[in-house]
C-alpha cells in the first residue's frame, strides 16, 4: 500500500491529515506500508510524535512501513539564504544563552559546541548529528548509518544476502 503525504503542521489540516493516513491503513496486517513523502515539503517537528505513533500502531500489525521519495533536494535547504535566515538568530541566542550558564558536566561539556554551531549556521552540519559524532567520538564509538550526512569515514560495510 502507497500512501501519500502532504505537508503536516502542528494544525487542525495536520492532524486531519494523519488521521486520514491512520484510517486508510487501520486494516493492513502483514503487509508493506510505503509513506510517499515527494509531495511533503513541510513537517513540523512536534507532529513526529503521532506519526512515529502510527508507525508503532502498523508494526504491531506485522507491517513493514517505509517512507518512500524522500525530497532529494531537502538538505540543500541549510544551504540556502533561507535557512540563514532562520538558523541565524537561533544560534545567536544560544551563544548567548552558553555564555550566560553554569556548565554542568554532562556529555556536551566535553563536545566542541562552538564547532557544532558554526557549521550548523554555515549549513554544513545538523546539530543533532554533530552532537551524536562527537559522543561517538568522546568513547570511541563507531557510528554505523545510512544518513547522508554521515558519509564520511570508516570503510565497506557488509550486506546481508
């Protein structure tokens, strides 16, 4: 089963439109649930939650779900003037909220945050993937992905056959 996704915001049409997705897979067992995402290109964060509920709902169900036509262009967009425009004056703040704090010693003390937010402002780097690199880093973790934005590093992983 195909399912199309449009944008979703944190709104009445969002939760309207999850809902939908919700009663159009309620009878699936045993099958392949692809979320076609190429006509998706907003997503609130919050509204993960009731997907990721929906998700959990279907693979109760013994269903394989998917999301499939990823935006190719998506992560572009931290290149863009658009995103500067909004990145900007978060990580201003956060600067500024870092250079108010006491710092506790927990495992972001030991990251090099000033690293993780300038590349997050130039566009380079997603915060959240810095701070998972630099734990990995921390304890000599090895990070096995399949996120774009960690293609960098390690060798061939094998494939199961």
């Amino acid at each position: 089963m195909i399912l199309k996704l449009q944008d979703i915001r944190s709104d009445f049409n969002g939760f309207e439109r999850l809902a939908w997705l919700a009663q159009k897979a309620k009878d699936c067992h045993f099958d392949t649930i692809e979320i076609d995402m190429s006509s998706t290109s907003w997503f609130d964060a919050n509204m993960s939650a009731p997907l990721g509920v929906l998700f959990d709902r279907w693979g109760d169900d013994f269903n394989t779900v998917l999301p499939i036509v990823l935006r190719p262009k998506f992560k572009d967009f931290r290149r863009s003037d658009g995103f500067a425009r909004v990145v900007n004056p978060v990580i201003k703040d956060v600067r500024q909220i870092l250079g108010m704090s006491d710092i506790e010693d927990t495992e972001l003390t030991h990251a090099d945050l000033p690293g993780i937010l300038e590349e997050t402002e130039w566009g380079s780097l997603d915060f959240n993937d810095g701070a998972i690199v630099e734990t990995c880093r921390r304890h000599g973790f090895k990070l096995l992905t399949h996120d774009g934005d960690m293609q960098f590093g390690g060798g061939a992983v094998p494939k199961s056959r």
